[in-house]
C-alpha cells in the first residue's frame, strides 16, 4: 500500500547505499557487520569499505546512483535485498556516461548487511565508449615524436648513401657518427646534403 514505510531491511540497505555514496565511510560502517563482504565487479572481494572507495576512484571520476526499485525476501531468516538502477558519472579520463545498468544484492542477518554483492554493465560501457580526445599538450608530443622519427629515417638513409660514395667508413655507420678525418667535397657528390634532409625546401618555403 502506497505510503507505508518501507521495510527495516530495506531502508538499511537505502542508508548504507547513500552514505557509500556521499563518501561518508564511516557512517556506511554502521549498517554492516563487523565481518560484512563485499564483492566487487569481476568477482574481487572485501571486508574493507576504504578498499570499495579506491576501486571506485580507480575507474571513475565521479559515480551516483539511481535507484529504481527495491525488492525485498526472506530466506533461513536473512532479509535478502535487491537494488537496481542506473549508474551515471565520469570514467577515470573524464568522459562522460549514464544509463549503464547495476543491481547490488544484500544480505542482512540481525538488521546488519553481512553481504553485499555488486553486478554491472561497465565493463560493456567502458568497451563501446568513444576515445578520449587527446589534450593540447599530448597533441603536441604526439607531433614531436613523428617529427624525431621522420628525422631519424631521413639522417638513417643519409648515412647509407654517404657511405656508398665512400664518405663514411663501416665503422662510423655502425656507429651513426661521421669521420673526423674524412671531408666532405665542396661540391657535394650527392647533389646538396641540406635539399636531402629537407633544409633547403623549408628555407624556400620561408
């Protein structure tokens, strides 16, 4: 009937779920047994909430709730609790998801939770979530990087090409240095060293 209050079960697991939410610790404590466990998604387990708070820090940024129903059976004299909803929030990097689906299962023995197992669809959000867009600063790297190994590759064939005219000796090569008693012609035989490496193009472009 529409107006009662909501059995003592269930309005411990509605407790326990809000001060979990709000940070709140210790508070989440006294709805638990002093030997409560926790399994997590994947099939971890706990009797420490500290640890259910950094396995949540570790995949999200931030996390709430909404719950949708409770259901409530009884079983060998335990109060068997159900809670489904969605979950929204941020993952770890920041994006942004809701509508992901969990249901938390309780069992409460004396009035206090001694079990508390958690199902999700995170693992399936996580996997069909679009890419992060990469920060201005890891664009930037990202750049730098291309360019050094553009640059490598182009010095890498120089080196080959220096060394079939006989410029550089196998021993340099091996080496990636350049013989100091050897000179390279003031007419390069190569055609212009700088147009190979690209100088002179950007110096045209200039």
């Amino acid at each position: 009937m529409a107006g009662l209050p909501p059995h003592p079960a269930i309005a411990t697991v509605r407790s326990f779920l809000d001060a979990m939410e709000a940070g709140d610790v210790e508070k989440a404590q006294g709805f638990a047994a002093r030997n409560a466990r926790y399994v997590l998604p994947g099939g971890g387990s706990t009797q420490s909430l500290d640890e259910i708070v950094r396995f949540v820090g570790q995949r999200y940024r931030t996390l709430s709730k909404k719950i949708e129903r409770f259901d409530r059976v009884e079983m060998d004299g335990d109060d068997i609790v159900f809670a489904t909803g969605t979950l929204t929030g941020a993952w770890e990097d920041g994006a942004p998801f809701e509508g992901v689906r969990f249901v938390d299962r309780f069992v409460l023995r004396a009035g206090a939770i001694v079990l508390h197992e958690i199902w999700n669809d995170a693992g399936e959000a996580r996997a069909r979530r679009p890419a992060a867009p990469a920060s201005t600063g890891d664009r930037a790297l990202l750049a730098m990087a291309s360019e050094i190994n553009r640059l490598r590759d182009r010095l890498g064939n120089l080196e080959k090409l220096l060394a079939a005219k006989g410029i550089l000796s196998q021993v340099e090569i091996e080496a990636h240095g350049i013989d100091d008693t050897e000179t390279i012609p003031e007419h390069d035989p190569l055609g212009q060293v700088g147009d190979f490496l690209g100088v002179a193009d950007d110096e045209n472009a200039r």
